[in-house]
C-alpha cells in the first residue's frame, strides 16, 4: 500500500527528546547479535534493495549491525558500513569496511562528495537527534538520481528513540521521515510504503531519490 496523502509534520519542542540522554556509546556497549525484525519482514527488507539499489553500485549501510539484509544473489562494488558497536560490524560479512561514528554527537559523514550509489537504514532512523543533519550529509554522499531506503517495524529501544516517534502512529511515523527528508532539501520522488506482511512484524519503508 502507498500512502497517497502530503502530509509534513509540525515539530514541536522537546520533539528530538529521549527517555535515555546518556551518550549511545553506552547503550549500545554490549552486541546485540540477533535480528531486530522477523524473517517475514526481514524478506520483504531485501526485495526493496533488490529493487532500488544498482547492481555494481557502491552501498553505504547507515547504522549498521552485524547484519546488513542486502541480497545474496547479487554484487554489489562495495559495501561500507557505519554503525556504533565495533563488534557487530566486525562480524557482519557483507560488509567490505566500516566505521564507528555516532550521528548523534557528530551528524556529518566521513564520505567524500557523490561516493555512493545508494544508502540503506533498517530499523534505525528513531535513534537519531539530528536526522535532518544526517540526511542533508546523504544529499551530499550520494549520486545524482541515487536511492535512500528507510525501513522500520513497530518495535525500537523506547528509551532511545526520540519523543516525536515514540507519539506517532505507525503511518504517521512515515509522514516523519517524510518531513525529514523535505527539510533536507535534497530529494525527489519520497515513497511512504507499507509493506508489511499478511503476518508477523508489520514493515513500512520510506524511498527517496537524490536530485
Ligand atoms: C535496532 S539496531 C538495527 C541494526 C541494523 N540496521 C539492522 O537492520 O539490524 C539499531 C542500530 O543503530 C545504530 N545506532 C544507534 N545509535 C547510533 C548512533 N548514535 N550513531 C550511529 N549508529 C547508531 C546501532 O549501530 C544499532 O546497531
């Protein structure tokens, strides 16, 4: 289902507040090594980078774990991951490098200008206090016409995601990214997608193009 409507949200005080302010570094000390979605939602997850991503293209997996959901079947030039806990991108095997980086503390990326051909973020925008920062530096690392794929489910570390997720509805969390990305100022083409499977975890996805 797409969702048609052209909502944005309105940003209120206190809307990148979190139940937990202590530094993430903290947090995510401990590797989760499980997956934070069911194989359901997870398959869905890879068909959309089956679809949107460039076959051959360099991949940017924006907090990452040690899982990256990226079709087997396919080549992809490069795969860089950027996430928090050193373990789990150490063990992830799609990744080809990674970097420990929290967007939280510094939101601009260690990428050059138009390095990659696409950026995936699975279960993970609510974690950030600066997602338009964040996303202005996509507009900035990605090519010309190159995707973005935003993808979440129902569930998240409450005392780490931001107020204004924690609030909104599932659909209306789409709404959010939505808004994210127009203030970014980079993207055409935004797709509000629910995805989700006749069973199990719901999954919605939100795709952008750079211009
Ligand atoms: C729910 S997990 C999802 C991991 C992975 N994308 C997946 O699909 O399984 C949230 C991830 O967000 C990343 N993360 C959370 N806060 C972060 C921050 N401040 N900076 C960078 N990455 C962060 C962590 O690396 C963590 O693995």
């Amino acid at each position: 289902m797409v969702f048609e409507k052209k909502y944005t949200v309105k940003l209120l005080p206190g809307a990148f507040d979190r139940m937990d302010d202590s530094p993430d570094e903290t947090f995510y000390a401990i590797p989760r090594f499980v997956t934070h979605i069911d194989p359901g939602a997870i398959r869905v997850v890879t068909d959309l980078y089956r679809k949107y991503l460039p076959p051959g293209g360099d991949i940017l997996d924006l907090m990452s774990s040690w899982v990256s959901h990226l079709p087997e079947e396919i080549k992809y030039r490069r795969v860089v991951g950027l996430g928090i806990n050193d373990r789990e991108l150490s063990r992830n095997k799609q990744l080809d490098e990674w970097s420990v980086h929290n967007l939280n503390k510094q939101p601009s990326l260690p990428y050059a200008n138009q390095e990659f051909d696409g950026v995936i973020i699975c279960v993970s925008l609510d974690y950030l206090i600066r997602p338009v920062e964040v996303l202005e530096e996509l507009g900035r690392i990605l090519k010309p016409g190159a995707p973005v794929i935003i993808t979440y489910s129902n569930r998240c570390f409450e005392t780490k995601a931001i107020a204004a997720w924690l609030s909104s509805s599932d659909h209306n969390r789409a709404y959010l990214i939505r808004t994210y990305l127009l203030e970014a100022g980079y993207f055409k083409e935004i797709e509000l997608m629910d995805c989700s499977p006749e069973a199990g975890d719901p999954l919605y996805a939100v795709v952008a193009r750079v211009r």
